[in-house]
C-alpha cells in the first residue's frame, strides 16, 4: 500500500483565499480591464467621455496548470468593482467560448450582481448572483458578469482549457438586452 503524506499549505503551488476570493501562487496570471478598454460595451458616450478611462473596471486571477492537455481544467477569479456608466452598471466585456460547445460553472463569492446569458438565436436571460450561488453556463451561451451592487463583485469560474475566449462577437453585436439602474430598481432594456 502506497501512503502520501500531507502536503504543506505552503507547498500547494496554487492558494484560493475563498474569504477574499483571490488566487495566489505558481501558474496564476492577472488582468485588468480598466474603463478605456471596455468602453465600447456602455451605451451612455456622453457619461463615458466624463469619467476617468483609467478607472478599473475589473480584475480577473486565473490559475492555468497546464497547456493542450485534453480535458484540462482553467480556475479563475472575477473582481467587479461597483460603479455605473449613465445608468449601466459596470460588468466584463462578455463572450462566447470560441469552442461553442464548452459549457462553465460560475459562483458567487461576494457582492451582488447579475449573470447575463445570451444563446445564438440573442434570447437572453439573467440569474441572480449572490455568494454561495451557483451558475451553470451550458455550451452556445454567451455570458458576462454584472456588479449591481454596491461593494465589488467576486465570481469564481472554472472552464475547459481548450474553451477559448470569442469577444469578438460581442464587441460586434452586443448582448440582446442591457441591464440598467433606473429609479433605484435593476431593469432589463432591449439593446438599442
């Protein structure tokens, strides 16, 4: 019989603080998305060009263990800072997976926000995103993250590796509707 010994915390090449949903260690990447590079996603021009474009909007951590490895996983980490563009709250750029059928799991970790779905046909629907929640996000749906509320929103996710990232559809034809702050109350508008 084989025995493997406890490993260590601090030997464990990757850390998720599931209190402040961060990742830290060996294989984990970073990136920021500040106002100026998701700016074509807000509606509102005129708010826009009065904000600060270096403003974050959000953060994302991801661990990647392994490259084109059949059947690997990828983990990661949104950070949604709260804020508003007119009356569109601040939310990812949004995708498909560019390997349609790649279906995702998403959870609340803290915070309050909105998951936008949107299928090839553009009928769109949104689930409620709180911490302990849990999101399954099928193939062919497009998806992106919006922070409703007033403190940041903290979403995990974990992906197939090969999945990929297609912005490029969204950045052309948007999400079918858009969700916005009017009179205190978070309403769903068609995209015009």
């Amino acid at each position: 019989m084989e025995i493997i010994r406890s490993m260590n915390i601090d030997q464990a090449s990757v850390i998720f603080d599931s209190v402040h949903g961060t990742l830290k260690g060996k294989d984990v990447s970073r990136s920021v998305r500040r106002l100026a590079d998701v700016a074509g996603i807000f509606a509102d021009r005129k708010s826009l060009e009065l904000m600060d474009q270096g403003q974050i909007v959000y953060t994302v951590e991801m661990h990647e263990p392994t490259k084109d490895v059949p059947g690997a996983l990828y983990f990661g980490i949104s950070h949604i800072h709260p804020g508003k563009v007119g009356s569109e709250f601040f939310m990812t750029k949004g995708h498909f997976h560019q390997i349609q059928d790649r279906a995702e799991y998403y959870w609340g970790i803290k915070g309050t926000g909105v998951l936008l779905m949107m299928d090839n046909e553009r009928k769109s629907w949104m689930e409620e995103i709180n911490p302990g929640s849990l999101h399954y996000i099928p193939g062919y749906v497009a998806h992106r993250i919006i922070n409703t509320g007033c403190e940041e929103l903290t979403v995990g996710a974990c992906w197939p590796q090969d999945a990929g990232h297609d912005y490029q559809s969204i950045a052309e034809s948007g999400f079918s509707v858009r969700i916005k702050e009017i009179n205190g109350t978070v309403v769903i508008e068609p995209f015009s």
